[in-house]
C-alpha cells in the first residue's frame, strides 16, 4: 500500500515535501496547501526527526535488521514471516505479535497464563534472574544489559514480544527514584496501564516485571475501551521460580470513567503507544491525573510524543519530570502510519510527567 496525502487522504500519494521528505501528497497544490496551513512551521523539526532513522534501528541483535522496513498500511507482514521461520508464528501469546489476528477482539485468543501457551522461546518467564551481581532491576537500562543478565544469545526474538513489559520496568525505576531518591527496589507496587489492548491478550509478559522485582508484590490493573467487560482478576504465578506472583485487574472503559471505581493507592500510571494528540478522549484523562503520580507515556514516533508531551502538560498542568527521548526498549522492529514516514517503533519515544 502507498503512503495518503497529508490533506485529502487520497492513496497514492507520490509527492513528496522537499522539506521534511516525510509528509506526502496528490499534488503540489496540496504540498501547497498543507504549508500554508501550518507544515512550513513543523517542516525543519520533521527533517531531524527523519536522520535520527539510523539511530533508531541500532538493535544488538541482527534479526532486527529485517524488520526494520515497514510497508505504509501494511500491517506486520515482515514480522509474520520472521514468527514463522521461528515455528512460533501463531503460538496464543505470540499471536498478537504481527497482523494475523487483527480482527480478533481483545481478550478472545483463549487462555495464555500457562507455560505451553509460551512457547519454548519465553520459557524463561518462570524463571527468576540472579540479582547476585548488585541487583538486576539497577543494572538493566537497555535491551543489551537485559540480554547479558538473562543469558540470551543475540538471535533470541525476546525484545520483540517484551518492549511493553521491559518499557514499564525501566518506567517503574525512573519513577522510584524520582520519589524515593533510592535504589533500593519497591516492596509493593499498583500499576494502572491505560488504553490497553494486545496486554489483555499477553499478560503472562508481566511474570517478568516479577522476575525483575522479586521481592514486590505487584498488581497491574489494565484499563481502556478494548478491555472487554466483566473479565475476571488474574494470579499469574510461576511456581517453579518460587512463588513469583502478579495479580492482573481488568476495567472495561475510559481512565477518568474508571478511576472513580479504583480505591487502591497508585503507584504508577504507564500508557504505552498512547497516541494523545490523536484522540480527543485523553484530555478528559489529562484533567483527572491523581496529584503526585508519576505518568510514563510512549508514542511510536518523536513527532507524536513531542505532540503528546505538549498536550499532557498543558492540560494537566503538570511539567514534564523526564524529557521526550528514544525509548531503550523500543520494539525491534519498524511501524509505519498511513500519512507519513516518519521513524516509527512501538514504544518508540517515552516521556514522563511529575
């Protein structure tokens, strides 16, 4: 599929702005156009964005490399095929991994809180790291580090299926020393995730988060409008690591309709992929955020983050406590939107407010 013009939506849309290289149109009129209402303005900022693609691509791992293209609008057809050639293209908790089951609704694939929905590839999930060497949760900041402390080799397809669990770690300790001013680990932790969608699908993924702290008593509490109603709370336990524990809750509806009904001290507020400035929802949201905690969200590309971090601190009124920046665990593997060809990751830029 081709890329859509920027004003009209029209498909192909073959030329490009000579600018920025990453917003395309039917027309020069509408290259035109689109200046005038406004692109002269971000056009330089974009053009950045787009010589920053090399840095985002630089993955420790080579299987990376042939997922870094991604058709405009053509869903994860390079990640399917790399599923496949690793015979786990269709496991129930890889399933949400490429464009196969994106007409499933959430929270119908079947049971997945057991080891043989896993997949010899994620067996790993009962198993706890050695914290000898000074405490895993202080060491890992990157995908690399991740790698090393779980023994991995390079060719392990992990980072693919946990940017989500690894992007709400590295959000858990960026927050806890904010508070705390301590590397000591937390001892209890209540996690509201918004706008979950494939997380309803693949919460055994947060085993990890416990193998990362295990010493914490977590509970994840999934919330968003692709959360189906009346799901019962979930114990994932992985017995064998030796009792490893986390308890999964699950509301159906928009944050600021559901947070009334939600009682429990809060800890941390992760909203991953948000697309804020996208949806007109998250500013009903935005005015609701508890006071004093700390919000972790991530887009998949810088413009929108730096969109969504202008968004969520003038509506919230609260300032940015971590700068928009390239997310160490961002997927590994590229998105591309219908409208442009900005560098795109699932997870791909965080920012945090205070």
């Amino acid at each position: 599929m081709q890329l859509e013009c920027q004003v009209c939506g029209t498909a192909p849309a073959n030329v490009e702005c000579p600018g920025c290289h990453a917003m395309f149109y039917c027309s020069e009129k509408h290259l035109r156009h689109h200046m005038n209402l406004g692109h002269g303005e971000e056009c330089a900022r974009m053009s950045g964005q787009m010589c920053r693609a090399q840095e985002l691509q630089a993955f420790p791992f080579a299987w990376a490399r042939q997922l870094a293209v991604a058709v405009p609008g053509g869903g994860d057809t390079a990640v399917c095929s790399f599923l496949k050639s690793l015979d786990i293209h269709g496991l129930p908790l890889w399933s949400r991994e490429c464009c196969c089951e994106d007409f499933t609704p959430f929270g119908t694939l079947g049971p997945m809180a057991t080891s043989s929905c896993w997949g010899d590839h994620l067996s790993f999930l009962a198993n706890k790291l050695d914290l000898s060497q000074g405490g895993a949760s202080s060491i890992i900041s990157d995908w690399r580090e991740y790698y090393t402390a779980r023994g991995f080799p390079d060719d392990h397809p992990a980072a693919l299926i946990l940017s989500t669990a690894m992007t709400l770690h590295h959000a858990v300790v960026w927050s806890w020393q904010q508070q705390h001013n301590s590397s000591d680990p937390p001892r209890s932790l209540n996690l509201h995730i918004l706008g979950a969608a494939k997380e309803v699908d693949q919460t055994s993924l947060f085993l990890e988060l416990a193998n990362l702290l295990p010493e914490c008593q977590i509970s994840v509490q999934l919330i968003g409008p692709s959360v189906p109603a009346g799901l019962p709370t979930q114990r994932l336990a992985a017995i064998s690591a030796g009792s490893l524990e986390v308890d999964v809750s699950y509301h159906h509806g928009l944050y600021h309709e559901v947070l009334p009904n939600l009682h429990s001290c809060i800890d941390l507020i992760f909203a991953p992929n948000a697309g804020l400035a996208a949806y007109s929802s998250w500013a009903d949201t935005l005015e609701v955020l508890p006071v004093g905690v700390p919000v972790v969200i991530t887009d998949y590309c810088e413009e929108a983050a730096l969109r969504a971090a202008a968004m969520a601190t003038a509506i919230s009124g609260r300032p940015l406590a971590m700068e928009v920046s390239v997310n160490p665990f961002r997927r590994p593997a590229s998105s591309c939107g219908s409208d442009n060809a900005l560098p795109s990751y699932s997870n791909g830029f965080i920012f945090g407010l205070g």
